[in-house]
C-alpha cells in the first residue's frame, strides 16, 4: 500500500469560506449532509464555515435556519449549476486536512474538516430539547471519502462504518472527552460523513467495504491521518485564541 498524507489528485480549491472538490464528472454520493444527503449523483462537494451567527457570507449574509437552501445558494453565488452535496462547520478552512493512500490502482482520498469543542460519546441524552441544532457549535468533524472505486450501496454503508471506526479511534487515543460528561468521545453531535465512488462501470466494482477489505484499510489509514492532523491543528488554534 502507498500512502501520501498531503498530496491528493481530486480537484479541489478553498474559495473564500469554502472548499470545492471537483469530482471531475458524476460520482455517486452517499453522505449524511444538509444539503444533498442520502444516495445521489453528484458533481461536486463544498465544505462551507459558517460564522457564530450562523449565516452565509457573500453579498449577502444569508440565514441559515434552513442550511440546505443556504448551500443551495451559495452553490449558485459560485457559479456551480451541477447536482452539489453541501456540509457546514464553524472550523476555518485554513484547518482543512487531506491524505490520500492507494493499493493495486484503487485510490482512496479524504478531506477533513476537525473541530472538537462539542465532543459527545454516543448515547448520552442531548442537550435542550433534543433538536439538535447543527450551526451554534464550532466543534464539527466533517470528513469527505473520494474513491476511484465502484462500491455497491451496501458497500458504502460500509465505508461509513469504517470512517466512524477510524475517527472515533483516533478520538480515543487522543483522550478527547465528552464536554458533557468527561466520558471518552465517540465523535461530536454535528459530524458528517460524505463518501464519493464512480459510478457502476467505470471503476472497480467493491461489494464490500469493510476492515478485512482492502478497501476498509485504505479508508481507514486516510481518515486516521486526517482525523490526527486535524486535531493536532484545532488544539494548536483553540491555544492561539485564548
């Protein structure tokens, strides 16, 4: 396996408060997003930094009570005309992380967004009244998986499964805590996963995903490296703005 954790071949560009990735035609898309979630077709993937209250900047400061019709808006501010999937954070893109490994002409890319001051672990009672608001905290892990492979739609169930494995594993070796119990953190209540494959035909075709796969060790070994990097910079900038 060859493993680079910089160097990624997507198309992708940082555009003011957003990152754009180029999926260089149609891909299909599975992913949890606001905008465009579930299984899709899809040309491209923004990652967007929403401020503290929550609006989209531009000509315009929009608001994003509704984030779907935001990104809707945003895709078209930029131009973008293509089926778009579209995710929010409050963590700067100058924090935006990528790593890349490959075997046996299968490639598997991630992009990653971290942010870890609304760290949860799984099964604790959220907060309020439970709505889940996505926008008022910073603390977002958003991570986007390119593959050049062809998965099959339980396939990319899998590769979600993986991706939580990872990330909550780096969470844990990291001792990052729950900020409403001090339990070890599973992941934060905002995360996001995308997962971005060809279509059927035009890639190898992946039944499975899993971590007895090679594809299950290739998402593992990039959201690893991203997740740790990530942190690594959300600690560094939380101790430059104290």
């Amino acid at each position: 396996m060859k493993k680079d954790a910089t160097q990624v071949h997507s198309r992708y560009r940082v555009r003011g408060q957003t990152l754009v990735i180029e999926l260089e035609g149609r891909k299909r898309v599975l992913s949890s997003a606001p905008q465009g979630g579930g299984f899709r077709v899809a040309s491209y993937i923004l990652n967007h930094q929403v401020d503290a209250q929550s609006s989209v900047s531009g000509t315009q400061s929009l608001s994003c009570h509704d984030p779907a019709s935001c990104l809707r808006e945003l895709a078209v501010s930029m131009g973008i005309r293509a089926s778009t999937v579209g995710l929010m954070t409050a963590v700067p893109m100058t924090q935006v992380v990528t790593a890349r490994a490959a075997s046996d002409g299968v490639w598997v890319e991630c992009f990653a967004t971290v942010g870890v001051t609304n760290a949860v672990r799984a099964g604790e009672w959220p907060p309020g009244d439970g709505a889940g608001n996505r926008l008022l905290k910073p603390g977002t892990i958003n991570l986007i998986l390119i593959t050049n492979g062809s998965l099959s739609q339980s396939a990319m169930v899998g590769a979600v499964q993986v991706v939580t494995e990872a990330k909550s594993g780096v969470l844990r070796d990291h001792g990052v805590l729950s900020c409403q119990s001090s339990a070890a953190a599973t992941g934060t209540g905002t995360d996001a996963v995308v997962i971005a494959c060809s279509l059927r035909g035009q890639g190898a075709w992946h039944i499975y995903s899993g971590t007895h796969t090679v594809m299950g060790a290739l998402i593992g070994q990039v959201v690893t490296d991203c997740v740790t990097h990530g942190l690594a910079k959300a600690r560094a900038w939380q101790e430059s703005h104290q």
